[in-house]
C-alpha cells in the first residue's frame, strides 16, 4: 500500500490527510483540519496529524501541499495569513526527501479529473471540448484562479494570483463598491468583491443599515449576511448577495475567455457549495455569458460547482500519483 500526505493549507485553516493511492484515485485515510496559526510552523501540524493518525512517517512515499499563496522556490507566503509554507522545512520535519509544493489552485485542478458526478452540481451543461482548457474559480477567505491545459496528453495546471487583479465594474451598484474599496485599500481587487469579506464589503457600500442586525465588525459577518439573503430574511443582504453573484459569476467569465476554457470551468471553494441557491437563481450564468462578442463561446462551456469539501485535499494527492 502507497500512502501519501496531501495538505490544503489555508488562510484560515488547514487541512492534512492521508491517501492510499489506487488505480482510479487516491482514497482517503484519515484527515484533519487545524487552524492555520495553531502550530509554529506547517511542519509541526504534519507531524502532529501522522502522530494523531497513528501513521508511522516512515510509511509516507511522498506528499504534496497547496497553499493559498504564489509558491516561489519551494516556499509560499500566503496571501491572507501571516502564515509561511516552506516545503524544505515540511519535508525535514516529517523525514521526507522532498515535499512538492504547488498553489492551493493549482493543487484543486488536479482533483477535477477524477471528481465523480455525485461530487458537482451543474451550473451549465454546455458541450466539453475534451482537447480544451479548464478554468478553476474557488471563492474563500480570497479568491484563487488556476487552469488546466492538456499537455503532452496529460493534464497540466497552472497557477496564477488573478484574484488580486482589479476589480472590473459593470454596473453603478458596482461602482459604488469600486469607490468604497478604492478609498479602503487604494486599489480594489477582484477578491475584495468576489470572496468572503467581499460580501461584507459589498452591504457596507451599498447600505448604511441593516434589518438583519448584523455586526459587520465581527469577522462572522460574512456567513450572517449569507444567512439572512438566503433565507430572504434582510433586503439589503439579499441585495448584496445578488451583486456578490453576478460579480462571481463575470469574474469567472472573464477567466473563461483569458483561458478559452471550452473544456469547462469549475467552480470550487467554501462558498459555492453553501449558496446553491443564489448560484442557480440566474444572475451567476447571466453575468458569466454577458460578453458580447462571445456570448455563444461562454453559452457551450460547461460549468460545475465542486461539492466536495476535500477537493483540494484530494487534488494534492492526486498530484503525487502522476509525479
């Protein structure tokens, strides 16, 4: 038996696990989520998952982490944490030879070859060229963008940082959260919409009340502005999260056509899978597809919104058993 450790290591929290790896794709062992500042360093919260796991280090044949980071000569500083990964000292601390690093996108793009249909909800059946590109958006605590392009006839990912890129308006309610965030951080990028605080981001801008009554002050804001559109309890949350939709759903249209991603896009993320609901209303396609000359292109790409929650995890062991 070949087990691996794969990791997605978030800005938030982590998450480790073991992976026997099979014919048809990695099967879970055992995992366990940690918070991301809860050890001294990511070497620390491996060795103390394999010791909790009861899994002898020695048994490891090899491990791949995804940070949620740009990862620069086998290190990654995240993006949203103070939080630093550094495969070297990874892989010394848990007696490896070597530990891969790869951006936690990039890591996600290799669980979607192997994600069954029970694990996606299709957003757009669209037509799946199979030689295309596949564009992967995930929405968390940032946004994070990678593709997945067939080389040499298998597939390869790729990451990018496209969630601190600007923030494109479309629309005077999006100006008027373009303005707000400009005057916050001196430049308003696409995560500082499209993410969590994003949602927060976008009721404060748009509405100087709430009937809801949330603390936008409490880093739970977020979820409970989330709750309350959902549940159609607040206007000016339901407000938000239409604006907070549309603004997902052309910023994965904007990735679809950098990439050309007629082999689908996928939506993945902490978000998605919890609001279902206002993905399938129509404001997320309708924004996805509104790009004229190129409606008919976005219109036949397939896309899918990633309901396993281990899908990073899995991809980070998946990973390992092409390398």
């Amino acid at each position: 038996m070949k087990i691996v450790l794969a990791g997605d290591i978030g800005g938030t929290s982590s998450r480790l696990g073991a992976f026997e790896l099979g014919a048809a794709r990695p099967r879970l062992l055992a995992s366990r989520t940690y918070g991301s500042t809860a050890f001294a360093g990511i070497g620390d919260m491996a060795a103390a998952f394999l010791r909790e796991a009861s899994i002898d280090p020695r048994s490891i044949a090899a491990a791949t982490l995804g940070a949620a980071g740009p990862v620069i000569d086998g290190v990654a500083q995240l993006t949203n944490s103070p939080v630093r990964v550094d495969a070297a000292a990874v892989a010394s601390a848990i007696g490896l030879a070597r530990v891969a690093l790869l951006n936690d996108l990039e890591a996600l793009a290799y669980a979607v070859p192997v994600l069954s249909a029970g694990e996606l909800r299709v957003l757009q059946e669209g037509r799946a060229n199979p030689d295309g590109a596949i564009a992967i958006i995930a929405a968390g605590t940032g946004l994070g963008e990678a593709v997945l392009y067939r080389i040499g006839g298998r597939l390869v990912a790729k990451a990018s940082e496209g969630g601190r890129a600007d923030f494109a308006a479309r629309t005077d309610r999006d100006i008027v959260v373009l303005r707000e965030l400009t005057l916050k951080y001196g430049r308003a990028a696409v995560e500082h919409v499209v993410s969590g605080i994003g949602l927060a981001h976008i009721h404060t801008a748009l509405h100087r009340s709430c009937t809801a009554g949330i603390d936008f002050t409490s880093p739970d804001a977020p979820a409970a502005v989330s709750a309350a559109a959902l549940a159609r309890a607040c206007s000016s949350c339901v407000d938000a999260m239409d604006v907070f939709v549309e603004a997902y759903g052309a910023e994965a249209g904007n990735l679809a056509l950098r990439t050309v991603a007629t082999g689908g896009v996928y939506v993945g993320g902490g978000i998605a899978p919890k609001i279902l609901p206002a993905l399938t209303a129509g404001r997320f396609l309708h924004a996805f597809r509104a790009k004229d000359p190129f409606t008919a292109l976005l219109s036949a790409m397939p896309i899918h919104v990633i309901l396993n929650e281990d899908a990073g995890l899995l991809g980070a062991a998946n990973f390992c058993s092409l390398t």
